[in-house]
C-alpha cells in the first residue's frame, strides 16, 4: 500500500509499496521489509500478501506534527486497525470523517479512498499493525455474522466509508497475542500461509466479539466520564508497569485517582475482565512469549513476572494452555 506524503514544503513522497492486486493470488506469502528516512520522520514497514489478505505493520518517528497524506486507486479493503504504541488525528477531507488513534485501541474501518491531514505528537514511537481483506472476502466471511457485522458488511456494499464504531475498543489481551504470534511467525511456504490465515480470521473474530459485547452496553455503566475512563487506562498502565510486583487494589485505586469501587466496576466493563485477572492473562501472555523466544529460562521467566515460585508458575501456565511451560518451549 503506498501513501503520498507532503511535508512542511509541499514536497511529496512515497511511502510503501503501491499494492498489485495480483499478489492476493499467489499461492504462498509474499513479504517485504522496508526502511524509510525522510525529513518529516522515519519508518520500518512491513507488509505481507496472500489470499485476499494484506497485512502492514511497523513503527513510526515523526519530526512534522502534521502532514498531508493522499492514498488513491489502491485495492478496496476492510482494515482490522490496532494502534499499539502512541496515538494521533486523521481525518479525511473527501469524507469529513476524523479519526481518533489512541494507543492499545482498535476498529474496524473502511476508507476506499484518502486526501486528509494527519497530525502526531512529534520524536514519539508509534507503533501500527493493521489487517486488511479484500473487500468481496471480507462481505462472505461476514455474511451470516453477528448483528453488528452483518449491517457493517451491507454498508461497505454500497462502497460507504464506514467504521464499525464510532469509538474505538481496547485492545485485548488475546488480540496482542494474536499479533505477536503474526509478527513472530517462524514458519515458511505453506505452513505460513495456513498460520496466517488462520491468524488473521482469529484476529476478525476477537474483534468482532469485542463490538457485539460493547453494543450490549450495561443500562448504568460504571465509567461515565472522560475522565473515569482516562483513569482506568492509567489504571492499567500503572498495573502492567508494576506487573512483577503489583500494587493492591486500593493502592491502585489510590494512584488512578478514582475509588476503589470505580476502579473495579469500571475495570471490568472496560476490559472484560477483573483487575487481577486481567493482570494474571497479562503475566501468562507475557511468559509464553518469553518462552517461545527461547532465550531465557523457565525459572528466571517465574521470577521477572513475580511468581513466589516456579511450581506455581507451572500450575498457573498449565491451566491457562493446557501444556507445561517446558512443552511450550
């Protein structure tokens, strides 16, 4: 996918590959790896093809806080957006459409086409992943989906520029296993091209739950405000920050700045999850990826993300995957 970028001195370039829409077709992964330098900022983008599926990630430092940014005659796709590290404005000029990116966030978009302004926080990481189907597979795959899905895919039929929410969602827990398991894959041929795949509808279907589930909203939300759920946010942070040795429940009520009933409530409808267990997934996550890296033992891994013990990370990593963390190395 290739943007056109103006900077400062309306001078363009271009970043990424401009997509051919032959790529979807071939019969394994094609992979490209690209470094950019440019006076606005720099990049590392990867991008991925295979089977009506595009894959583009990568890492970003902006030296111009706003930019100008046109994507024209590309392949139409449905983009799984996640924002893992930073956030920013864009909006689009052809639509009157602006979307928000804020960091651990995700949405379902579509955007035939751009000609808007971006504006970033300047000499801060951001950090993207992004899905995209074609936009004929990604109507049958979602065709006899949930209610949610179902009225998405009619309005990208009529070529609408739509996102599936007005407000993005947190990323999850299973969404960033999902992407490190894409990002680290190890396999080659077909073998990658079924993993991926396979990967990528997990990735649809986490997403597509998570928006059913925030459709279904409580009649009396516990987070009300901005503010209360700009805490719970910090809340988290502060929690993941802290993952090896974690405060108590009224420590972090205490540093979120909002009480401890609230916290907890609003913990919950955020995240689906409570405080500690969301801090638990986080830990086990965290340990099978350490694990698969292969370079740390089992013992130092129990250790850094805080268990009193490694019988009891044992326990706690076989109920969570149904194998040991030895059989998982």
């Amino acid at each position: 996918m290739a943007l056109t970028i103006y900077d400062g001195d309306n001078k363009h370039y271009i970043v990424g590959t401009k997509f051919d829409e032959n790529e979807f077709n071939r019969p394994l992964v094609t992979e490209t790896r690209e470094k950019y330098s440019f006076p606005f900022g720099d990049a590392e983008i990867v991008q991925l093809s295979f089977s009506g599926i595009y894959i583009i990630y990568g890492d970003m430092l902006v030296k111009q806080n706003r930019l100008r940014i046109k994507a024209f005659d590309e392949p139409e796709l449905v983009e799984l957006h996640f924002s893992l590290t930073g956030g920013g404005i864009m909006e689009n000029h052809l639509t009157n459409k602006r979307l928000d990116i804020k960091a651990n966030q995700h949405n379902i978009i579509y955007s035939p086409e751009f000609d808007g302004t971006a504006e970033f926080p300047t000499n801060e990481p951001l950090k993207f992943f992004e899905v995209n189907f074609q936009r004929e597979r990604f109507i049958d795959l979602t065709g006899e989906s949930g209610t949610l899905l179902k009225s998405f895919a009619e309005n990208i039929m009529t070529k609408r520029s739509v996102e599936i929410s007005s407000e993005n969602l947190p990323i999850s827990l299973a969404m960033h296993s999902c992407i490190n398991d894409i990002m680290n894959c190890q396999f080659t041929g077909g073998l990658k091209l079924l993993f991926l795949q396979s990967k990528c509808l997990e990735l649809l279907a986490l997403q597509a739950q998570a928006f059913e589930m925030a459709a279904k909203k409580p009649e009396k939300p516990a987070v009300k405000s901005a503010y209360d759920k700009e805490r719970i946010y910090y809340a988290r942070e502060y929690l993941l920050q802290n993952a090896c040795k974690p405060p108590s429940l009224t420590e972090l009520a205490k540093v979120a700045g909002i009480n401890e009933f609230k916290l907890k409530q609003g913990f919950k409808e955020t995240f689906q999850n409570t405080v500690f267990g969301y801090l638990s997934d986080y830990r086990l996550m965290k340990a099978k990826e350490l694990l698969a890296s292969g370079h740390i033992d089992i013992k130092n891994i129990s250790d850094d993300l805080g268990y009193s013990s490694v019988q009891h990370f044992n326990k706690a990593f076989s109920k969570k995957f149904g194998v040991s963390p030895g059989k998982a190395r």
